[in-house]
C-alpha cells in the first residue's frame, strides 16, 4: 500500500477541488478521513492561495513595466540618447564684420580641425604614420598615445587647410575625422585694430567688437552625432547632423576709406614727431556715427602678439574710449558755446560778441595766479572779443566766461555736454573721464576748467561735446554699429541713432561754427586750412600730468576740426601723446587734421564752397 | 481498497488525454527556450563579437544547453517520476556535495568575486541551479512518505536543516539571490506540505529576520540597497546597472525597436544576455512584448498549478508545485529586479538567459514536471496499469 493511501484514505485525496480555477473531476465526492496528515482540501486550498500570490505578483510586474516603459519611458530615452552617442562639433562660421559700405573688416577663412577616436582606429601604426606625414606630427609618439589613451577623441590638428583634408580623405582612415573650425582672417591686417579686436583660437570674441557684438557673431555651433557603443565605438544607425547657425554679420557705421587716411595721416606724424601714439576719431555730426577710429601704432590682426600678454594688452586697448587726458585749449569750444548761448538768452553775465576781453596775461583767483601759454608782449592778445579770444587760444578769456558764468549755470553745460560720465557708445571698457563735483569745485578750479585744465575726458567725450556743440546742438550717443545682419542681408537687428538731449541753440551753434571756422582761416588753427572749403576748428596744448605733478617736456598736442563748418559732415579729433620736436597743437595735430580732411573731399569728391 | 479507486479514477478519464498529459506544457517551454537562444544572441552579438571575436559565442553555447535541454525535458518526460522518489537522500546528498565542491580549490571557478561554479575541463556547472532541484526532490518525497509527520514541529525540522543547509552553502559562495530562491521555494514547499500555520509562523519569522542582517553583512548589498533607492546618486558606481536596464525598457516603450535593433546591447547594459536579458527583450518588443511573454510565461506556472491540482499523489503534487514554484519565484523576482522594483541580484530568467546549466535543469524539470501531468507513465506503459 502506498503511504499516501494510508495516510488521506484512498484515491480522492486530491478529488475535491477547492475552485474552478482547477479542472474539475467529478466522479464521486468521498468523505474524506481526517487522518494525521493534512487534508486534501486544506492543500489545494494552500495551491490556490499561492497562485494567487503569483497572479498578484504577475499584475504588480505588469504595473510597474508600464510605469517604467510608458510612463517614464519619454524621459529615460531622453537621458539616454546622451549615453548611445558620440558627437563631433560642426564650427558655426563667425559672421562678419563690415565697414559702412559693406566692406568685409573681418572674415573667415574655411579651415579644418582634424580628430580621431582611438577606439574606432583599425590600425594605430598606419593611421599615426599618416597623420604624422600630413600634419607634421611625431609618428611614433602618436601610435603610442592611439594605443594607450583613454581619451575617447584626440585632437590631431586645428586651422588646417581645405587641401590637407582633401589628402586625408584619400587615406580613408576609420577612427579619423575633420570638421570645419573656421580661422578668423582681417584682410586689413593692422587696419582698426584697436576697434575690432580679435578671437580667442575657438573663436569667442576677446576684445573690441569681436567681444562687444559676439553674441550675434558666434553663431551657434552644430554637431554630427554619430551612434556609439559605451567605449566610443561607432555602431550601425544613422548619424544625425545638427547643422550650425553660422554668426550674423555685424556692419560697423566705419568707413573704410576715411579710416585708411585717417591711419595714413596718424602713420606719417607718428613718424615725423615719435609720439608715444597718435590717435584719431572721426565722427558724422549729424548722428555721431564713427566714421574712423584709429590710433597708431596699432597691431596686425593676423598675427598677434599672443605670447606677450602685456604687449598684447598695450596695443589692443583703443585708448580713444578708455583713456583719458586733460584736453586743454580744445575744451574752450565747450566754454564759448556756453557763453553765446548764456547771452543769448539774455544772461547779463555771459559777454556778448563785441565784448573786449581786458588784455592783462593773468587773472589771480582764490589768491593763484592764472597765467596765460602766451607771454601778451608786442601787443599780442591785445584787446580781444570773443573770435579773437578763440584765434588765439587766450586762457584769461575764458576763465572769465567760467567765472562770470558761475559754477551752477557752467557745470548746467557740462552736463549738457555729457563731461564726467560715459557716452554710452558700443564699446567695452569706456572710461567716464574726470570732473570735479559741483558740490567741491572752487573757483580757481571753475576758472581752469574754462580752458581745459582740471578736467579730463576721453577723446571720444571731447570730440562728441565738440560735435553737439556745431551741429546745432544736438547731443547723440555716439555708435560703432549701425545694424546686424544675416546672410542674405535682411536686418537681424538694428542699433539706432539715439538723441540724448540739446546742448545749446542753432543759433548759438551756428555762431560758435563761425568763428571756429575763423580759428582755422586766420588763427592757431591755419595750418588744418583747406582753400576753398570752410573748416572750422581748435587746437589744443595740454602738460601731461604724471604723479600729481606737471611732467616737464611731455604734452599732449591736439586738434578739432569739422567741416563745411555751416553744415558739419565730417568732425575730427587728432591727439598725438607725447610728440618729440615740437608740441603745439597747432603744428604736430592740425595738419593731420587737414590731410585726413584732404583725404575725405578726394574720397568723396566734395567740390570746394563757391561764393555766391 | 484504494488502488482500485485509483483504477477508477483513470477509467472515468478519457484515455487519449492521460497518456498525453498537458501538452501545452513541454511545447511553450520549448518555444520559450527557443525564443531565449534568439534573444541571446541579439543581446550579445555585438559584444560577443568585440569580445571574442565571434558574434555567436554565446548563442552557440545557448544552442547546445537548448540541444541538451531537450533531450533531458523528453528524457524526464517519459521517465516515471515516482521512481524520483528513492533518489530523495542521493538527491540531496549530490546537491550538498557540489555546493561544498565550490569551495575546493582547483574546482571552484570564480567569477565577479563569487565562487559559483565548478569547472570539469571545459564545462563549469552551477551548482546551485542543480541543488534547488535536488532540494525540491528531498522535501517532496521526505513530505510525502509520512505526511503527518509535517504537523509536528520537530517531524518538519529535516526540511528545515536541508533547506538550511543548503542556503548556507549558497550564502557562502557567495549568491544571495539563490539563496533568496531557496529560501523561497523552502517556505512555499512548506505551506504547501501541510504544515501548521502556528509553525510556519515559527520558522517564517526567523527567515524574515535573516534577510535584513544578510544584507548588513556585506557591505556591497548595502550599498546597492542605496543605488536602488535612488540609481542616480551613483549613475556610474552601483546605480549603473540599474539605470541601464531602466534605458532599455524605457527605450522600448509600446513596441519596441524591434529584433536586433537593441541600443543598451552595444555594451552599456552589463550582462545583457544574461541576467538582465529581460531588459533588452524590453527594449526591442517594448511594453506589448513584455506583456505577451509574461502571459505565456503564466501559461507555463498554470500548467504546472494545475498538474499539481490534478495529481493524485502527495510525492506527485508537491514536486510538481515545487518545481512550478522555483520557476514562478525566478521569474518574477528577475522582473522586479529589472524593472528596478528591487534591489538588483543576479538572477537568471529561466529558459531565457544565457547560461546552460539552468538551461538544461529547468528544462530537465520541465521535463518531469510534464511526466506528472502524463500520471507518472514511462515510455513504454500502456494505458492500463
């Protein structure tokens, strides 16, 4: 007899079923004997219940599959699609860099960069001999580093010609690869270097424009990305190409051709009088739109001194905005347009036209004594109105304005005149220059500042308060760009001309005009005259100041000029730091002046003033 | 006189249907071996390929355990199986042999700082895959013999010290999640023996303590116990794996990429062929596929539910629920680890993952699991006994 028989009593042990879930076999139903063991329903009951227990598990399976592919599937896929590929950059081509006319300032020329994956190379000997033979490199030294590197991809080669890539492409070599990288090319080399500036070697803007606008002129690089098993190793599948956005052009307000004479004329009193530098802005008054900027020396775009960072620093700085200087006599345009249009209005301390300033050679002020540059023997600024005063440059007469003005009507002009803060001009680094405050200007302060001492300014600031003091007096922020670009030339973006606020009359302007114009016909400025066209201007002579104290022998020579002095088209700034020989303004700045005028009426072909 | 109930019992039957048994049975484990060969491969060619320079390495040796598995599942299936009976103290003594076996020098093969396996020349064995079978063969026939002696404590105590001893051996080697399985198996043989709930009480509690200090003990589990509750923490360290597989099931979605099509298999989901296949089955049949194969996977634990519901003897209904049991348990516990519901263990799917003797012993199981539905007959009985 079996065990089983004695223990549950016979052939139904297993007969009675506890569910439909199990077949069903109903021959007989047997009472059946409780023995020792455990009955034959309590175990198909027990067989049910762990069924059970797997069907709920099964149920709980089928929950959280659906929970991790369907509910979380959208976002584990999206943090994978980083792991299953490997991607090399496509260089977005650096856009643009254009003169007002659209000539290209800075461009690009179509370079490589080389790479290879280690992991993907077949064969390390061939693949490094071939690329050492190309590029140059140390065969053996490089099969060595495919062979042991870890480093998913090595970068072989940057900013390598079209035609190498064309010989790489013959190897066929698996593993290697090139994308375009872009190297940045100024066909004007040394030309408005200080404005444009340069890239870093991954082409980010550094400084100048390059930095100011790089946002529009870095574009947005792309990418190939290649399918890859977790070492690198490319996998069947497609690559997917993520094209680059190339950069929009920039189109600067410079002109090119006003540019080049202004660095002909600034090359030629650089070597005539060995300047520290000679700089020069060149502005249209009627928008204040640089038209040039240049400074010399200045530096080759296309070969930069990289390695010596301070030389570097020295000649990308584009002083005209970031340095500042005591301007001396030019700054008594600023004082005579505020006492025309004092006088105008009807202020009785402002001095009229016809006012004979007292001949005397020094004003004593707050217990100093002022001196004019000019000695006063032989009858020299002898009995001067206003015209004369400006002919001659005479200091006295203008700190009389300043004076018979008072600090709060003068400084309302200065603030006019935007001395003391920046331009706002679309520039890095612009310096805002130095005024004393009004609450702590005493009056031997106010007295110098009337001819141009006890200030500074950039010449940026200068040559801007020049500007809205002949064009009708209308003060703008001076811009360096007049729009950006796409490709096709549609406007990207466009940077207005903004009018900041009035500084004086058209009357008063128009006045100022003429009598500058007369400074130029027959005063210190003569030597910026042009026959035949009306120039107006001033020079300027200022001490450097080092340390706190006059520097003896150094000066600051400087020249304003603008012309046709009634309807200002063309306004020039030349300052020329520290000219060895001679240091008038008069004589090292204003004919500079009058070459960059001569070079602009041949340029543009202005055809002289006739005489009605 | 009960054999002749016995005799009745089969009369009142159609004839055809017991000598066939549940056919349905042998042929899905078959069809689900057959698809397990397929997936191993498309799991691992590409890194078979880089490996060892032959995309079919693994699908080769997954071949041949499908080959043998085979003939073992129609060898048990018409071998008796009442005859398994008399094997129940060879049966445990062999399994307890070859688990201390591990631990010989010489035989013992290590692998990822465990000694799971024995190597016999070319051929390693695993076995623990064999001693759960051996486990199932001692319990069923020591349950069987005097079913009575289960309601007392002390007659279940030698279950207890096999199961126990077993697990030991697994613990030691070390291999938690086979433990986890015999564990498993243990407390479900138990219940379904006829133990008293107040005793199986006794003994589940005690295993239920076990658990947490096993995973104090080693200081890998508890760190992975960390990366599975939050895999990102260490996306490189200890949640890696797990995130991997998240990777593929989540890349799989509704349907999947499709056969071969698998991105995790070019070598970012560690031991894709294996015991995180069911991942890149994900992967490639997506949510649907997983669905379809865990409803076959159910027909196969119904088939072997209702084998042990229809068995007439006690020997017969536990082997049967033992062996539905240790394949139900595997299969749902490699799910949850895929799916990252549990902390990760390296677990086979049964018939599917690569590895030749689970392969073949499941199969072989099967095989007897096949030969109870069939009434226990060998090749050559008659219908009438």
């Amino acid at each position: 007899m079996r065990p089983l028989d004695r223990v549950a009593g016979g052939a139904d042990f297993f007969m009675q079923k506890t569910s439909a879930f199990f077949e069903v076999n109903r021959i007989r139903k047997k009472s059946h004997t409780p023995a020792a063991g455990a009955s034959a329903t309590l175990l198909r009951k027990r067989l049910f219940a762990v069924s059970m227990a797997v069907v709920f598990l099964f149920l709980l399976i089928f929950g959280r599959f659906f929970v991790v592919q369907i509910v979380q599937g959208e976002k584990l896929r999206c943090r994978a699609i980083g792991q299953w590929t490997r991607e090399i950059p496509v260089v977005a081509a650096r856009g643009k860099i254009e003169d007002r006319n659209g000539t290209v300032l800075a461009d690009n020329s179509a370079s490589y960069s080389v790479f290879v994956r280690p992991n993907a190379v077949k064969d390390s000997n061939a693949t490094a001999s071939a690329l050492a033979s190309l590029f140059g490199l140390d065969g053996a030294a490089l099969a060595e580093k495919l062979e042991s590197t870890r480093v998913s991809e090595l970068t072989i080669a940057r900013h390598v010609d079209k035609s190498l890539t064309e010989e790489l492409e013959k190897y066929d070599l698996p593993g290697v690869y090139y994308a375009r990288d872009n190297t940045r090319v100024y066909p004007y080399g040394q030309a408005l270097s200080r404005v444009l500036g340069f890239t870093s070697t991954d082409n980010t803007g550094l400084t100048g424009i390059e930095k100011y606008y790089d946002k529009y002129l870095a574009g947005m690089d792309g990418e190939i990305a290649y399918p890859a098993d977790l070492v690198g190793v490319e996998v069947e599948g497609e690559a997917v190409y993520l094209p680059a956005t190339d950069g929009l052009t920039v189109r600067t307000t410079v002109d090119y051709g006003i540019q080049a004479v202004a660095e002909a004329a600034l090359e030629r009193v650089y070597e005539q009088y060995s300047p520290v530098s000679a700089q020069c802005v060149v502005l249209d008054p009627n928008n204040f739109d640089v038209l040039a900027m240049a400074e010399y020396p200045g530096y080759d775009l296309n070969d930069i001194p990289r390695d010596d960072p301070e030389l570097l620093n020295d000649l990308s700085r584009n002083d005209i905005v970031s340095d500042i200087y005591e301007p001396g006599s030019t700054f008594k345009i600023v004082t005579a347009a505020a006492n025309i249009e004092e006088h105008l209005r009807g202020n009785p301390s402002a001095f009229s036209l016809q006012y004979v300033f007292n001949s005397s050679r020094t004003r004593t002020v707050d217990g100093t004594t002022i001196k004019c540059w000019s000695n006063h023997a032989n009858g020299k600024h002898c009995s001067q109105t206003l015209a004369e005063a400006l002919n001659n440059s005479c200091n006295p007469c203008f700190t009389d304005i300043a004076l018979a003005l008072g600090t709060e009507t003068f400084y309302d002009y200065l603030e006019a005149f935007n001395f003391g803060k920046v331009t706002g001009i679309d520039f890095s680094g612009e310096a805002q220059g130095m005024l004393v405050p009004e609450s702590s200007v005493r009056a031997c302060d106010l007295a110098r500042i009337g001819f141009g001492q006890t200030v500074a300014v950039t010449a940026l600031q200068l040559a801007c308060a020049a500007a809205a003091a002949v064009n009708g007096g209308y003060y703008y922020q001076p811009r360096l760009v007049s729009g950006i670009y796409a490709e096709d030339g549609s406007i990207a973006e466009e940077i207005p001309t903004v009018l900041k606020n009035r500084t004086v009359s058209e009357e008063a302007s128009r006045i100022l005009a003429s009598l500058l114009e007369g400074v130029v016909e027959s005063g210190s400025g003569n030597k910026a005259y042009i026959e035949g066209y009306k120039i107006g201007g001033k020079t300027g002579t200022a001490q450097k100041f080092e340390n706190g104290a006059i520097a003896q022998g150094k000066y600051v020579s400087s020249f304003l000029g603008f012309f046709p002095s009634d309807a200002p088209q063309y306004l020039a700034l030349v300052i020329v730091d520290e000219p060895q020989g001679a240091y008038y303004g008069s004589v090292v700045a204003a004919p500079a002046a009058k070459e960059i005028f001569q070079g602009i009426i041949d340029l543009k072909g202005i055809a002289p003033y006739e005489n009605k | 006189m009960s054999n002749s109930s016995v005799a009745a019992v089969e009369a009142a039957r159609p004839a055809q249907k017991r000598e066939w048994g549940i056919v349905a049975l042998p042929v899905l484990v078959v069809l689900v071996a057959a698809f397990g060969v397929l997936m191993v491969y498309s799991a691992s060619y590409y890194a078979a390929e880089k490996q060892f320079g032959d995309a079919f390495y693994f699908m080769k040796k997954q071949l041949v355990g499908f080959i043998l598995g085979i003939v073992a599942l129609l060898a048990a299936g018409f071998f008796p199986y009442r005859n398994l009976k008399k094997l129940k103290w060879p049966a445990l003594i062999v399994s307890l042999v070859l688990l201390a076996a591990v631990f010989v020098p010489g035989l013992g093969v290590e692998n990822y700082g465990a000694t799971r396996w024995i190597g016999l020349g070319p051929i390693t064995i695993q076995p623990s895959e064999i001693a759960k079978f051996g486990f199932i063969i001692f319990a069923a026939a020591y349950a069987s013999e005097k079913p009575e002696r289960m309601k007392k404590f002390t007659g279940m105590l030698p279950v207890l010290a096999a199961g126990g001893g077993i697990c030991l051996l697994i613990i030691l080697e070390p291999n938690m999640s086979v433990t986890m399985v015999v564990g498993l198996l243990m407390v479900a043989m138990l219940f379904l023996s006829g133990v008293k709930i107040k005793h199986f009480l006794i003994i589940l509690l005690p295993i239920a303590l076990a658990v947490p200090v096993l995973i104090v003990m080693e200081p890998y589990r508890l760190q992975r116990l960390y990366a599975f509750l939050d895999p990102w923490s260490s996306p490189q360290g200890e949640g890696y794996q797990l995130i991997q597989s998240l990777y593929a099931l989540g890349n799989g979605s509704w349907l999947g990429t499709g056969l071969f099509n698998s991105m995790q298999k070019y070598r970012y989901l560690p031991f894709a062929e294996s015991d995180f296949i069911l991942a890149v089955i994900g992967e490639e049949f997506g949510y649907i596929g997983i669905i379809l194969l865990f409803l076959v996977f159910g027909a196969i634990i119904f088939c072997g539910i209702r084998t042990a519901a229809r068995c007439k003897d006690m020997f017969g209904f536990l082997t049967a629920s033992g062996i539905t049991a240790v394949y139900a348990i595997q299969v749902v516990i490699n799910a949850l680890v895929v799916s990252g519901s549990i902390p990760p263990t390296g677990l086979p799917l049964p018939l599917i993952s690569s590895g030749n003797t689970s392969l073949i012993i499941t199969m072989a199981a099967m095989g007897v699991l096949y030969n109870i539905s069939r009434g226990g007959k060998g090749l050559r009985e008659k219908k009438s006994e």
